[in-house]
C-alpha cells in the first residue's frame, strides 16, 4: 500500500512539474508547450486524482495533493532565486532562455514530422 501511494505522489509530482513549467515560457513557445506537454500532464494530474481519490481514503489524497503543489511552487520558487543570483547580467539569462525555447520548439517539430 506504501508503494502505490508513494507512485500516486511520484505521477503527482511529475504531472504537476510540467504543469508549472509551462508557465515559465513566452506565449509562441508556450503555445507548442501547452499544446503538447501540458494539456497530457493535466491527463495524468487528473487521471492520479482520480486514482488516487479510487484507492487510498479522502483525507490522504488531499494531503497528497496538498503537498506536491506546495513541493512543486517552492522548488520553482528555490530554482528561480538561485539561478537570479547566478546571472548578474540579465540580457544573457534571456539569451539562454529563447535559445532553450527555440530548441524545444525544433525538438517538437522534428517529433511530429519524423
């Protein structure tokens, strides 16, 4: 019974990871992002809840669901301080960033059409 919980967490937290990551991009990227990642990761957020909601009682399932949202927001929150402090120059954080979201958008595109 552990194992299926600590799994409901783990599908959870991958769901959600994605879920806030998309956030993070410019609306053209962005678009592909939600178009692709995200509405799947709000499936499987969705399909856990429900799965969870199935197998273990009430109470537990919304601490679990509690916990990894608040897990999810202060990583984000953690990695968006370190990696501030890490780039004193911002213009070149905004460099890395478009050329990480050009990369995505060529890695989908390369997906759908091979």
């Amino acid at each position: 019974m552990i194992l299926k919980y600590l799994g409901f967490l783990l599908t959870l937290f991958w769901s959600y990871s994605f879920i806030k990551t998309q956030s993070l991009f410019k609306k053209g990227s962005g678009f592909l992002i939600t178009l692709f990642v995200s509405n799947v990761s709000w499936l499987t957020f969705v399909a856990a809840c429900f799965y969870g909601f199935k197998q273990f009682e009430f109470y537990y399932v919304l601490i679990g669901i509690g916990f990894i949202i608040v897990l999810v927001q202060l990583t984000f929150g953690r990695i968006s301080i370190f990696i501030n402090s890490k780039f004193e120059n911002k213009e070149n954080l905004m460099k890395i960033k478009t050329v990480i979201e050009y990369l995505i958008i060529i890695a989908i595109v390369c997906y759908i059409f091979n």
